[in-house]
C-alpha cells in the first residue's frame, strides 16, 4: 500500500493484544520510506549547520551524513517509532496508556535498501465494569469551615510574602512590629559564671 501523497509505501503496523493491560505493536519501515525521511533530515540539518571550512548552509551533503550519521539515525527512527505508533494505535483503537517501549528492532544493523523493522510493548488502559454501584450507603463527612481555618490558610497564604521594613528613628513601638535589642547576661551557677 502506497501513501497517495508523496506516493511512498505506508508503514506495515500489526497490533496484538497480549494481557489486558498490556499491547504489541510489529512495525515494518518501507526502506524507500526510511531513505527519504533520511533525505529530508540530512537536507534540513544542512541548511543550518556549519563546519570549519564552510559557511552554514555550505557544508557539503557527504561531510554532513559522514559526521551526522549516527544522530540523524537515532531522530529519525524515533520519529517514525512515535508516527507509526500513533497511527497503529488509532487504526487498531487502542486505549494506549503511555509511550511504547521498545523490545526488538533491526534498527543497529539497518542499512540502506532494507526495511525497518521493530517491535514495540504498550501499556493500556484497562478496561473498567462497574456493578452494583447504585443504592451502596455514602459516609457523607461534616463539611463546614470553621473560622479558625480560614485564619489558618490565610496566615499560611500570607507569611511567605511579609517582609520587615526599617521604620523612621521616632516611630513608636507597638504590637506587630519587632524592635532589635541586644541583651548581655550574668549567668551564674554557685558563683561560677557559665560563659
């Protein structure tokens, strides 16, 4: 099967179920299809990059797959790993819980002209019956605020955010504000100073 807009082979994804909460995805890459998201990777990464020698963008398309190789692999693959999932998963209507995993692939040894395979492991959304829920007894709990709760959250919302100011030389003291002092102590014990 060919995709009818750039008229590449579409991905090969087979789904099976193997617990209830548990998924597997075998995924197989057409090479044409690899080869050409490695094509558009390379040329996208060469109009920005810039090597010693060459202004970027001027690089020359073999120094940048010799030096990008490995890192262009690994993007690409990753991002035909989340595209094919994803679409799997939609066609198949799975209730997939998290990002695959993956178990097995020929991704190391893949070379050019060969397909692209993996297989991948999801987790699911297990599938939930509820029986007998109505006419079960609810416990319902006293909800009433008391004053002293609201003080408690305000005090709590509040003291991060005060902050001591220095106040002019004349101001008198009173409650709410803090006044420093030093005190000297004669501390004795049977004569004997502590200090």
């Amino acid at each position: 099967m060919t995709n009818s807009m750039n008229f590449l082979p579409v991905p090969e994804v087979k789904y099976q179920k193997k617990s209830a909460i548990l998924g597997e995805f075998q995924v197989s890459v057409h090479s044409s299809l690899m080869s050409a998201r490695l094509n558009e990777a390379y040329t996208s990464l060469q109009k920005r990059v810039a090597l010693p020698g060459f202004r970027a963008g001027k690089v020359p398309m073999e120094l940048v797959r010799k030096k990008y190789k490995e890192d262009v692999l690994q993007d690409v693959f990753q991002k035909l790993v989340n595209e094919t999932y994803r679409k799997g998963a939609s066609e198949h209507k799975v209730p997939v819980a998290a990002d695959p995993y993956i178990t097995k692939t020929n991704f190391n040894e893949w070379q050019d002209g060969k397909n692209l395979e993996y297989t991948a492991e999801v987790d699911l959304i297990p599938e939930v019956t509820v029986k007998k829920y109505k006419g079960l007894p609810v416990n319902k709990k006293d909800s009433k605020i008391k004053d002293e709760d609201v003080e408690i959250v305000l005090k709590n919302l509040l003291d991060p955010k005060a902050e001591l100011v220095n106040l002019d030389a004349g101001t008198k003291f009173k409650d709410g504000r803090f006044k420093p002092c030093a005190y000297i102590m004669d501390l004795k014990n049977n004569g004997k100073k502590f200090y």
